[in-house]
C-alpha cells in the first residue's frame, strides 16, 4: 500500500499538481496546426477565463487551486488540460467529437451522456469512415463491445448478420433492430439461388446495406432493457439507433461535402493446398477428367490437360499441354482484381430556423468474381423547419437503387450452380487463370478438362445468373408542437418500401460425350458431363413497413435542484410484404432467352402474403437531483397480431438508476479520478410470436420431392393435391420475457487521460415461443410452444488511453480497446424435449443443435471411438476408425469473447489508425476441409506421403475385450475416400486475429486551400489487411461462414466466396 | 399556422391512427398462404404421388445395394451402405416422408363418411405401416400422427413392440377391406391415379396386401387359419390390369421418382452386382438383359458385366467408361417408370408359399409356375415355361420355400427391390441360409464380420433426437420380430 500510495504520488507529480497563483500563456490550434479564434479558456473551479486572439494565443491568470484549463470551442472537443510546472501551454483540440457527448437515446431522444441509466456505445461518422466501407456495419467491428457481427459471403453485396449480447431467441430472429432518425427498417436479407447451403444460394444482402454511409452522423448501439424497452417487441434484441446527417445553420449558408474513394480488391485465400500430387488416382494412375488429386507425384512432364476436341475442323484432335506440376497461385488466379469507385455529394445549410442537406452517392464495384458486380445510387433529402416559436417540423426522404450481380455460394460444386466451389473440388495441376476464355473450344462445354457433372467456373459465372435489382425508399416525417412551458407534442410518421427484384437462370447444357486422357496418354470416353435443360426464375417482392408515433412529453424542474421530465404516447408498426415467383418448367425452348415464356411446360409460379401489426402504448418519466443522480422508468403495453387474441396485449417496464459519484462527492478537483459514474438498471422486455403459428393450416398443390430440374410437384399428372400442412397450430401462446439486469461504470482517470466503461449484464429470456422439431412419427414436422428458457451473461469492456495529451504540440493520440464476453447458455427447452435442431445436418454430418446446458448453436457430431486410455480404436477388418454410437457435442459457433484494439495518431493534419480485432473460441463446420481431403488437395493428405500408414495411437478391440495396438496398414486414399471420417473431424476452431484497417489521411492546411475550399483531406487506406488463424485453420475465414442471411445457424462455411483484402484512396472536400 | 390549423392537423392523424386500428388484430393473422380447409379429393392424389415417391426413393432405392441387385462400381469411390456402414442421419428421409408426409393425410383420410375413401386410407396405412415396420421392428403406431390438439398432442408418441403392430396391421387391414366392402365405386374419380376410382381393384389390393402381413410372420406365428379363409375367400391381384402402380411420366413435376433422384446427382452410377448375375447364370435365367443392360463396349460387348458386390473393380483401369458395364435396363430405371406397390407375380408367389406351407386351396406348383411366367411376361421375357420347368418345382416344405424365396428375389429385380430385400431376410431361414450363405457376397471392405449382413435400419437420428421415448440405438445387424 506504501508504495502505491508512493508511485500514486510521483504520478500526480508528474502530471501537474497544485501552484501557486500566476499567469499561463500559450497557444491553441486544431489538429491540423491551425490556431483557433475565440476559444475560449477557463480554469476549473474558479471564475477566471479568456478566449484566445487572432493567433490563437491566450493569456490567463490562474488563481491559487487552480489546476486545471477548461479550453473549449465550438464544433471541437471540450478538453480539461492541467497546468503543469511551465507557465507555456499549447492545447490542440480536435473537432468533430464532443467530450461531454450527447447520445442519442430510445425514440430519438437526445440525451446527454451523463444521465443515461444504461450502457450505450456511440460510434461517430469520423471513427465510422475512418476507412471507406460499403457498409456501416462492417465499420463497427472492432470499435463497440459485444456487437458481433457475421457475413454469409465475401461477395459483391452480401449480408451482415448483427448480433448484440449473444443470441437471446432461440429459434426467433436475433439479428439487432434496425431503427434510421426514430423508424425502424425493414432489414431482411434477401437470397436468391437455390437457397440452400449445399445446393447453392445467392447471397443478395440486407437492406441496411443500401444506405449510404456519408449519410451518417452516428451510430449507436443499445443494449440493455431500458433501452429496448421502448422499441416493444421487434427491439428485443437489441437496437442499432442510426441518426443521419442533417443541415446546419452555423457556418456557410451552404456547404458542399465531396467524398471520392477508389480501392482494389484480392482475395484472401486462406486454403492451403498441397503440391506434389496431381489429378488421378492410386498414385500412379493419370486422368486428365479427374476431380481427384490422388494420382501420380508431379514430375514436371508435359502432359496434355484439357479433353481432346477438333477445334478446327480438319478430323483431328487437339488439347493445351503444360508440364505435369502444381499451379502456383492456382486459387488466387481464379479471381479477378476487385475494384470499388465511391462518389458522394452532399449540399447542406440553412439559416432562419430552416435547414437542409441533400446528398447523392454512387457505389460502383466489380467483385473478385468474374462478371459479378454491385451497384448502387442513393439519394437522399431532408429538412427541418422552426415554422414557428412552437411548431417544428423535420422532413427527410431517402431513395436507393441497388444493382447486382452475384454468384452462388455453397459446397455443391457438380449438380449446383457454385463456381468456387468448383475449383476448391478440383485438382491442383489446373491453371484456373487460363480457362477465363470458356467459349475457346478448349474450355468450353465440350473442351472443358473436368468430367462428372464439373463444368467451366467461369461459364457459369458468365452464363448463369444471379441478378438482383432493390429499390429502398425511406420516407419520415416529423411534427412536433410546444404546446405550453415545458409540454411539447410529437407526431413521427416513418415508411418503408422495398421492392426486390431477382432473376436467377441457368443456361441448357448438352455436352458432346468426353474423351479423357489416362496413362501413357491413352484416350478413353465419358458421359458424365453435367446436362442441364436450362432455367429461369423471376422472384419480385415488395416490403412495407409503416410506423406511427405520437407522443406529448412533459418537462419541469421542481426545483434548481430537481428535474423532471415525462413522456408518453402511442406507436403503431405494420409491415406488410408480398413475393410472387415465377420460374419456368421442364427446360428453356430457345437458349439464351430468358423470360418465363420461353419455358417448355406451362410456367409454375408461387405466392407469398404477409401482414403483421402491433399496437404499443408507452411511457417514459425521468427525475434528476442536482445534475448527479438520475432515475429513469419506461413502460410499454403492445398488443400484437401474431398473439391469440387472449394473449395479445403485454406489457413490460424497466427502472435504471446513473450516479455521477464525482458531482456527488465533488470530487471534480481530483487529477487522479476525475470522472466516475455508476449506473444500474433492472427491467423486461417482450417479444411476441412469429407470423400464423395459431392454427394449422393444408398446403396447396405441394412440391413431393425437391430435386432440381427433377422435381416432383403438383398438380400432378393434371390433377392437383393438398397436403397437410407440417406445423401444428398453437392457439395458446403467451408473449417472450426477456428480464435484464445491468450494472457498470465510466471512470475517466487522470484527466480523462484513461477512460473506462465497463458494464456487467445478466438476461433471462423465458416463456421463448419455440418452434419445436417434432419427431416425424407425430404427423409432424414442427409446433411453437412457450417453453425454451436461455440466459445471456457477460461483460463489456472499453478503454481509451491518451498517454500524452498536450505534450507534443499537435500530437493527439489515443489507443483504444474494447473487449466483450457473453456467456451463453440455453437452460430449458421443454420438460420432453431436452434439444432443438437449429439447422442441419449439414455435410458430413454436422447438425447445429439448442441443447440444455449448453450454448445455443452447439455443434452436434460423431465422432471418433477412443478407449479410456485416449486412443482411437479402429476398425479390426478394415484399420479405420470406428465411430461413437451416439452424436457428440463439439462446442458452438459462439465465440468465448471479441474485442478490437488500435490506436489513432493525429498530428498536424495527419492521422494514422489502425484496428484489429479478435475473435477467440467459437467452431465452425469447413466443408473446404471436407471436399478437400477427400479429393486429395489439402495439406494433410500428404502427410503420409501418400504411402501406406498405420491410423497412429490407435489400438483395435480383440474378442475378448482387450486392446492390441493397431497395426493394420491403410492408404491416405483409402482414408479420404473410401472412408468417411467422422464429422467431428471438420469441426474446427473459428478463432482469429484480423488487422482489420489502416488509415493513413492528411488535411491539408487551409492556407493551401483559399477562400473556396474550406476543408480537403486525402486518404491512404487498407482493408483486412493480415489475418492470423490457429493452426488447424488451414481451410476458410471462419468469418465468411453463413448461410446467415435471416436464420440462426451460423458456423457453417460453404466453400463462400473468400474474404477481399482491399486497398484504397480517398480524397474529401468541403466547400 | 395557427392553433386552429394544428388542431385540425391532429385530428386528421388521430382519425388515421384509429382508422388503422379498427381492423381486429386477430384477423390480421389469418394466414392468407395455406387453406385453413382442404377435401378427400384433393387430399389423394398427395398421398399417392407420396407413396410412389416412399416406395421408389426411399426404398426401392436404398434397398437394391443390400439385396444385391446392384453395387457400386468401376472408378467410384466405395459408398458407406457396401461396407455397411449406417449412419442415423441417413434414415431420416424415409421416416418423415411415410409419418409427416403420407400417413399424417392417410389420417385424414381415415376420417371421412365415405367408405370408399375410408378403406383406400386404411389399405394404405396398413401397407406404409407395415413398410417401417419390417425396417425398423419396433415403431410408433397407436399412438402416432396424434400430434394435433384435438388428437391429444402426443409430441413424443411410445414406440410398440413390432409384433404388436403386427397385429394391430391384421386389424388394420380388415377395416380396410370391410370399408371396401360396402363402398360405392362413384366416390372416388379419376383422382384416384393407381385405380381410377375401381373400387373392386382396391378391394383386390387389400386382400393381396392381407396375404403378405399375414405371411410375412410365418416363421415365427403361423396364421394358418386366416390365410386359409383369406384364399378361400378373398379376390386378389392375379393380373397385369390388377397391378398397384403409381404412374410416373417422363415430364417435369412427374418423373419416375429413382430417375429424378439419381439424375439430380451424378446419375444412375449402379452396376448389376456379381451375386445377382451368378445366380442367373447357374440358372441359365434368361431375365438377366431384362434388368440390366449389356456391355455396349469393352471386352464384353454385347454382354452382361457385372462387378463383385462392394468391390471397386481394380483388376480394370479405373477410367473404363461405365460403357463397359452393365448398368440398370429402361425397366429398372427410366423417367416414365411406374412405381409397383403390389405386383400380381408376388401375389402368386405368396399364394404358391401359403399353398406349400398351409395347403390353402390354391394348388402351390400351378400358383408358383404362375407367379414366375407373370414376371417374365411384365419383363417382355420368352421361355418362362421351359424355366419353370427347368427348376423342377417340389420336393420338401424347405425345398419348395428355397425356390420360391430364390424365385421371388430374382423376380422382385428392378421393380420390387425393397420388398425382395425384405424377403430375402425371410427366407433365410435357420437351417436354410439361401441367401447369407449361399447367393450374398462379401462385400471386401465389410464393417461386418464375413458372412454378417444388415438386416434392419437404424432408427432416424431426427426420431432419437426429438422423441424422448425412442429406444436405445440398435445395430444393423439385429433382426426384425420375424426374422429368424
């Protein structure tokens, strides 16, 4: 204790400590070097102040217990600088972040962060674009604690899962609410395809993906119950608030933002492959169709390598040749240099209580995929208007046209639609980059190398499609009217429409029998190559989604001391969706057309209707004592159509309670503690059931067997069928009750040198409507009850350091952390049933499972059989391991925590960051590894040197029970192929450590800019720049492991188009 | 703006809000997507296309591996069911499409005022039912498909013994033809795709179907007396007009249900298997080009290939084209393949059985010489008669049910093939192990010890997972109740 209370001392020595009175002289500039006009300078505790000169300098007498500079300005951070033993001192303040933040809160409220009763992290648009992202999603990792977010494909346009504190549902939605300027959005995700992970899906995003990031002022995450609360039923899982930029009447009457970017893009590739054997089989066979690398040890001979076809006419047949031996760089020359152009404009101003900001962006992106790209305008308008002393309006409208064309992901490369897939399935003497030309006639359907239904990657990425058009419109309308002192009413009205548009086709192949080359180049045929009659499917959809608010709110101080304000109102949601698809039937009459009326058969064509509404009634009162002790109670009723109309209404509430110990015990004066708050909050939220699950229902003209092309359905032979449907009706279901509890602390230490906030959660979520898996013997597939129980504890962590403020002139830096882990576990489900399939099985084997005890989305496997002593036995007849007999769990795809770190450097007009970030724990399928052993390309398989081997540390079970050790000879062949290991073995460890961006940017200074230019800054940037895997990891980013899109099974990797490094410029004006 | 003006303003929006309100909640969610009503008429068809599907796909399928009809071949690698290697996963199709697809709207079925569809329901359920059954031994019966509210919601129904459903089959059946019995033939119209609403053939259907539950626990409970009555009085499948098909076509939505499975995937890649083609060829069999197709090039051409059961053919480059092989014949695979539930040659062979073992009416030789030359005849086969004879027909009981049960395996080839894999395990009989000691190959890569084969699936993982009263996994080698 001494010697703390020792190095405590030094410390606060160092720093500065109380003087004696004097004068303090100096100069404050920005962060670019610039001095600041009219900053004004205070000393802490005290009445003396001034504001600095034309040259920025100041002069200010500090009176005895002075110890402290409180130097502000407008538009800059507010920084409290301690006086030190010189009486010189510069202060840089940099602009665009305030200290003493506002956030915003539940309903769009502004808060001033010192009273919220809860955790909330908000992220502002300079730490959102401190690299150009498509997505302001992507831009959150990292930077906010316990935001996990995921992506179904590292192609053009994908989804992005967003998670907050865990899964709370367990077989409902789990992705955050969504909610722009106070109107929640439609945030589904849209695949097209064959919408399955094997089969193949396209992956067209979520609609957050279409607003454009320079829109946005800031973003902020909520978490807790008090902050949910109020967003009923959908923000149960938590809310992403996204407030957007608006017009400003300071500064110039108008004000022009210009933000261009450029980047390149490459794959990531991260599956390792072998290079010593090539296509064949035994080791010492050679066939040029071969998917296989099990054939011979390359030896460098020239072989020919693609099917032998009379590309000129003459009778004769010709085939490309190229020495027998690995392809270097065979993955990566498959893809494309990626390349993504962003142009944003935006004009904004105002004067006399008008304001308006109006901006257009274009997105152009050509993917890493051949022919894929994304494209998208958005234009966006808004306005607010004081149309008189009382009456208020705010006005904005913001339209997106998105554009694209993707590829199908999945593992199924030779009867799917899946081009990477493909190559990953083939051997690894293929020079992929040369077969970009697949109407030469040595690559095309014909000529193409591979037999087995394989066809040329890059003909279906030509000729196959998968395009998406999306329109978002957002429109929100805001009136609010002071009626008295203190008593305002507020109207909010918000719409949402989305209109998607997927056309998906295949193109009818008819290849020519095959001729191959095997062993000493002797030809032999084949008829294996994939036949397709052709396809296209039309899929239209059109979402709208309307919000309601009206609300009075009510403010009183009591007292100097006491404030008080109240709020209260209703909201009303509806959200009504409708898809209709057509596709054609029985193959395309005329090749290359498509449109359902070139279909063979009468074209068949599908409908869906939703509508769904809830009617909320809600309540907010907060009370303060002496700007340090808040306390905050909300309440909501909802009444919601999914409910039986006995169980319809349901009401929730939550208390919170923020103390600013600092105010409280006036404790300002510290140097050591200069910042304490603690906050705590209790309180439900409720979340109803999903969409027609009362009653049971029959399914008209069924689909018997889904298999593609081969698909049995109805009407059937003329005559159409109904079915029973698979889902038995629940009229007795009762609302979801989530109970929150949280606790934390923000300390600024030092000086704000060191900030902490840190909060300690704990959520029950019981009563959970799950959708049970029934056993087929029932009738039945599935049936909702109210039963499952899961709990969410965790910790969240964020710290920043700023180890030198004001030491170096013009030096501003800062490092920052956060850190988050969620302990998830599923405690109930039914008193019969002890686990839920969330999704699978997936290949090999794989299911995703809700088991008691364990954390949601654990995985569920054979595995190998070992004796007591850890070995494996195997097989006595064949010397391969045996199986368990009952599946086992393998650990979920829940990560035991994530965290980011990085720092950001300013000094004179530069600034450096740079982020990492860290996932730990957590497992995930890889089909990668699955295809890959068994074709012969991963690393593994050459261990042996494809030799024979014994199966090591392993033993085989003799009659009478005993153990011999296993001597039984086997090949790597035979292991990987004629074998099936067990599932287990493909699941592995999700962790990883990314350096997810560096940004290097430069504001030139404004002497250089003249009158026009108020402000220009120049950026070097890169994306996903190295990532570091553990060992077992030798197959995909475990981040690119969807199918995410709407469901809940998440850990499954697909052979998905691979994460893209990216490198980029940046150039912004303001004007 | 004036006060007025805002009044009026909110007015407006208030009038709007409770406007949207007026609307009845629960009325919002009726689902607009699925009937909340549907009628026998349309409720049939389902059900028929589904059995046809349970019957080819799931079984017919999955079954010629294992009554080695057919094997893996030339240049693939070896598939899990030759080295009888059975996962729980892989059971899961059959299972859900027969309970949740078929039988859950056979239910529906049951409870209709007409006799006509009554009976239909009931023959079928007998014959689904009777299909888990001698897969799985002990499965949900009476207290399966009780889901519903109204039904009791039982969500984990108990799993009875296989010969109570045995049991309960032959109580089954006999509602179903007492149904029939009385019904009226307009009932059912042209929905009905197997008889065209022939009330007579379904009554034929369910006697035959009668004949096989009771047979098919011959070797441990005789049901002499019933099987005698059943011949004495029953009128069955005897003809190629009375065959139970489920017809298929050769157009999108209605392939033959094998055809759209295989060709989905990789194709028909199925050899004709050593174990079947030696069998022919010691009986100079002239059926074999009838299940298979010849050789078209290669050192055979012309000629029946086939490859040892479970054997990659290593002996061959590994790249022959399939061409040199047999593979399955357009009877045994085609996109227009109906799909047989009853054919009139098994009826004559369980006919020519109950005549040997219980000396029905029928006479055993004539009903056996009938069930062989029906089956050449559905093949488009000459010289059925001088093979008949060739076989020399008699002799004692086991002698008589050795050529039968060879008979009726051989015959099942290509159309029947779960039901001659259900058979073959019957009548390998103690004493007579026709088929795991005589015809049956080892295939070389066996999890088995030699001489070991399946005789029954694993239950479904999805059913262990989810049903907490299904019992302890079993091994594939554990014989059903009737299975000596």
């Amino acid at each position: 204790m001494k010697k703390l209370s020792l190095v405590l001392t030094l410390v606060l020595f160092a720093l500065g400590f109380a003087m004696a009175q004097r004068t303090v002289t100096g100069v404050v500039t920005d962060d670019g070097g610039e001095p600041l006009i009219g900053a004004s300078i205070l000393v802490k505790g005290t009445s003396s102040g001034t504001i600095t000169d034309v040259d920025g300098s100041y002069s200010v007498s500090v009176p005895a217990g002075g110890n402290t500079l409180i130097v502000s300005y407008t538009g800059y951070e507010t920084l409290e600088v301690a006086i030190g033993v010189s009486s010189q001192l510069d202060i840089t303040l940099r602009g665009g972040v305030v200290l003493d933040e506002v956030v915003v809160t539940a309903l769009g409220v502004n808060r001033n962060a010192r009273e919220t009763v809860y955790a909330n992290q908000t992220v502002g648009a300079d730490d959102l674009l401190s690299v150009t992202n498509k997505n302001t999603l992507e831009a959150l990792r990292g930077k906010t604690a316990g935001v996990r977010l995921s992506t179904g494909s590292g192609s053009v346009g994908a989804s992005t899962r967003i998670v907050l504190r865990g899964e709370s549902s367990l077989t409902g939605n789990n992705n955050a609410l969504i909610v722009i300027d106070g109107i929640p959005i439609d945030n589904q995700s849209t695949a097209g395809g064959a919408e399955s992970s094997t089969a193949g899906y396209a992956d067209h995003g979520n609609r957050f993906n279409d607003i454009n990031p320079d829109d946005i002022e800031s973003v902020t995450i909520l978490k807790g119950p008090s902050a949910t609360s109020l967003y009923g039923s959908r923000g149960a899982s938590g809310v992403v608030l996204i407030k957007t930029k608006r017009g400003s009447e300071k500064g110039r009457s108008m004000r022009v933002d210009v933000n261009s970017s450029y980047s390149t893009e490459t794959a990531y590739i991260l599956l390792q492959r072998q290079d010593r054997f090539g296509q064949g089989y035994d080791n010492s066979h050679f066939d040029s169709g071969e998917n296989w690398s099990w054939g011979p040890a390359f030896d460098g001979v020239v072989r020919p390598w693609t099917s032998p076809v009379d590309t000129d006419g003459d009778g004769a047949l010709e085939a490309l040749v190229r020495p027998y031996s690995a392809v270097p760089n065979q993955l990566q020359d498959f893809f494309n240099r990626g390349n993504t152009a962003t142009n944003s404009i935006a004009f904004s101003g105002g004067s006399n209580g008008f304001t308006y900001r109006l901006s257009y962006s274009n997105l152009n992106q050509n993917g890493i995929l051949d022919n894929t790209y994304y494209k998208r305008n958005t234009l966006a308008f808004s306005a607010s208007a004081k149309l008189s002393d009382r009456l208020s309006s705010d006005f904005s409208v913001s339209y997106a046209n998105t554009n694209q064309n993707t590829a199908q992901e999945g593992s199924r490369a030779f009867e799917g639609n899946n081009a990477y897939a493909m190559v990953v399935q083939s051997p690894v003497n293929i020079p992929f980059g040369e077969l970009r030309d697949y109407t030469s006639p040595y690559h095309d359907v014909n000529g193409y190398w591979g037999s087995y239904s394989s066809v040329n990657p890059y003909l279906i990425l030509n000729e196959y499609g998968n395009e998406g058009k999306i329109n978002n419109f957002l429109g929100n309308a805001s009136l609010r009217y002071n009626v008295a002192k203190g008593l305002d009413l507020v109207g909010r009205f918000g719409t949402n429409l989305v209109t998607t548009q997927i056309e998906t086709w295949t193109p009818p192949i008819n290849p020519d029998p095959q001729l191959v080359w095997t062993d000493d180049l002797v030809l032999t045929s084949r008829e294996t190559k994939q036949t397709l009659v052709g396809n296209y499917t039309s899929f239209s959809q059109q979402n709208l989604n309307l919000d309601f608010t009206a609300q009075a709110e009510y403010k009183h101080n009591f007292s100097p001391d006491i404030t008080f304000d109240i709020s209260a109102g209703v909201n009303t949601f509806q959200r009504q969706t409708q898809f209709l698809t057509g596709s054609t039937n029985g193959g395309l009459v005329v090749p290359g057309w498509y449109n359902l009326s070139n279909s063979n058969l009468a074209a068949l064509s599908s409908q869906n209707l939703t509508k769904y509404r809830i009617l909320g009634v809600l309540g907010n009162a907060r009370l303060g004592y002496k700007n340090f002790a808040f306390l905050e109670y909300s309440a909501r009723n909802d009444w919601s159509s999914t409910l039986p109309a006995a169980n319809n209404s349901f009401f929730y509430n939550a208390v919170g309670l923020s103390l600013v110990l600092t105010d409280m015990f006036d404790m300002s004066n510290s140097n050591v503690l200069n910042f304490a708050k603690l906050r705590a909050s209790y309180g439900t939220s409720g979340k109803d059931a999903g969409l027609y699950l009362l009653s049971s229902t029959y399914t008209g003209n069924p689909t018997i067997a889904a298999l593609g092309d081969f698909s049995i359905f109805f009407p059937f032979n003329d005559v159409p069928g109904f079915t029973t449907g698979n889902a038995i009706g629940n009229p007795d279901l009762k609302p979801e009750l989530t109970t929150t509890f949280e606790i934390g602390a923000d300390v600024g230490l030092f000086n704000d040198r060191l900030s902490v906030a840190y909060t300690y959660y704990s959520a029950d979520h019981s009563n959970q409507i799950v959708e049970i898996s029934l056993p087929r013997s029932t009738g039945f597939t599935r049936t909702v009850s109210n039963i499952g129980r899961m709990t969410n504890k965790g910790h969240e962590l964020t710290v920043t350091v700023k180890p030198i403020p004001g030491v170096v002139r013009g030096l501003d830096w800062e490092l920052f952390a956060t850190y988050a882990k969620n302990v998830n576990r599923v405690e109930k489900i039914t008193d019969e049933i002890s686990e839920l399939v969330i999704g699978g099985p997936f290949t090999p084997g794989v299911t995703l499972v809700a088991k008691e005890g364990l954390p949601f989305g654990t995985f569920k496997a054979l595995a190998p059989l070992t004796n007591d002593a850890g070995q494996v036995i195997v097989d006595p007849n064949t010397g391969y391991p045996l199986y368990t007999s009952e599946e086992q769990y393998f650990g979920s795809f829940q990560p035991d925590f994530i965290a980011g770190f990085g720092t950001n450097i300013g000094y004179k007009g530069f600034r450096f960051n740079i982020l990492f970030d860290v996932k730990q724990g957590g497992n995930f399928v890889s089909q990668s590894k699955f295809f890959g052993e068994f074709n012969g390309t991963t690393v593994n398989t050459t261990t042996y040197n494809r030799e024979e081997f014994v199966f090591p540390n392993a033993v085989y079970e003799n009659a009478d029970g005993t153990f011999s050790p296993n001597d039984i000879a086997i090949t790597e062949q035979g292991y990987f192929t004629e074998y099936d290991l067990a599932p287990s073995n493909y699941i592995i460890d999700a962790s990883f450590l990314k350096l997810r961006e560096i940004g290097l940017s430069y504001q030139l200074p404004r002497k250089w800019l003249g009158q026009h230019i108020s402000d220009a800054s120049l950026s070097v940037f890169g994306k996903n720049l190295r990532f570091w895997l553990p060992e077992e990891n030798a197959y995909a980013d475990p981040e690119i492991n969807g199918p995410a899109l709407n469901g809940n099974a998440n850990g499954i990797e697909t052979t998905q188009t691979p994460t893209a490094k990216s490198y980029g410029v940046s150039l912004k004006l303001s004007f | 703006m004036n006060m007025k003006h805002i009044f009026k303003a909110s007015a407006v929006l208030l009038m709007l809000f409770l406007v949207s309100c007026s609307e009845k909640l629960e009325d919002i969610n009726i689902d607009p997507n699925n009937s909340a009503t549907a009628n026998e008429k349309v409720i049939l068809p389902t059900v028929l296309a589904n059995v046809g599907y349970i019957v080819d796909a799931d079984l017919n399928a999955a079954s010629f591996l294992w009554a080695q009809y057919y094997t893996w071949g030339i240049g693939v690698a070896l598939g899990n069911q030759e080295r009888f290697v059975s996962e729980p996963d892989d059971f899961d199709g059959y299972w859900g499409d027969t309970y949740a697809n078929a039988l859950i709207d056979l239910k529906f079925l049951s409870k209709s005022s007409s006799p006509a569809y009554r009976g239909v329901a009931k023959a079928l359920q007998a014959y689904l039912f009777q299909g888990l059954t001698d897969h799985f031994g002990d499965i949900p019966y009476s207290e399966s498909l009780s889901g519903e509210i109204a039904e009791g919601s039982i969500l984990a129904p108990k799993f009875d013994a296989a010969a109570t459903v045995y049991t309960g089959l032959a109580t089954l059946i006999d509602e179903a033809i007492a149904d029939l019995s009385v019904a009226s033939s307009n009932d059912i119209g042209s929905e009905d795709f197997v008889y065209g609403g022939n009330i007579a053939n379904w009554l034929k259907f369910a006697n035959s179907l009668k004949l096989r539950i009771l047979l098919r626990t011959s070797e441990v409970k005789s049901n002499e007396s019933a099987i005698k009555a059943l011949i004495d009085n029953g009128v069955f499948i005897e003809s190629a007009s009375d065959v139970a098909v489920v017809p298929f076509q050769d157009k999108a939505g209605a392939f033959n249900p094998m055809y759209g499975l295989f060709e989905r995937g990789v194709g028909d890649f199925y050899f004709a298997s050593n174990a079947t083609l030696n069998k022919l060829n010691e009986l100079i069999d002239p059926r074999g080009t009838a299940f298979y197709s010849v050789a078209t090039s290669g050192p055979f051409l012309g000629q029946l290939r086939g490859v040892d059961q479970g054997a990659v053919d290593r002996d061959v480059p590994f790249t022959d084209p399939s061409a040199n092989y047999s593979g399955s014949s357009d009877i045994a695979y085609g996109p227009d393949n109906g799909v047989i539930l009853i054919s009139d040659w098994e009826v004559w062979f369980l006919r020519a059985e109950a005549a040997a073992r219980y000396a029905t009416s029928d006479d055993d030789a004539a009903a056996f010489a009938n069930a062989v030359e029906h089956n050449f005849d559905y093949l488009g086969v000459s010289g059925a008669g001088a093979y008949i004879a060739s076989l020399n027909y008699g002799g004692s009981l086991d002698q008589k049910l050795n050529t039968i049960g060879i008979q009726k395996w051989i015959s099942m080839n290509g159309t029947q093939e779960d039901e001659g894999w259900i058979e073959a395990r019957r009548f390998d009989r103690p004493g007579n192990r026709i088929f795991t000691e005589g015809i049956f190959q080892n295939p070389p890569n066996s999890v088995l010890p030699a001489g070991t084969f399946p005789a029954s699936w694993l239950y479904p993982a999805s059913e262990r997972s989810l049903n907490s009263n299904a019992p302890a996994q079993r091994s594939i080698t554990d014989r059903i109740y009737w299975d000596n």
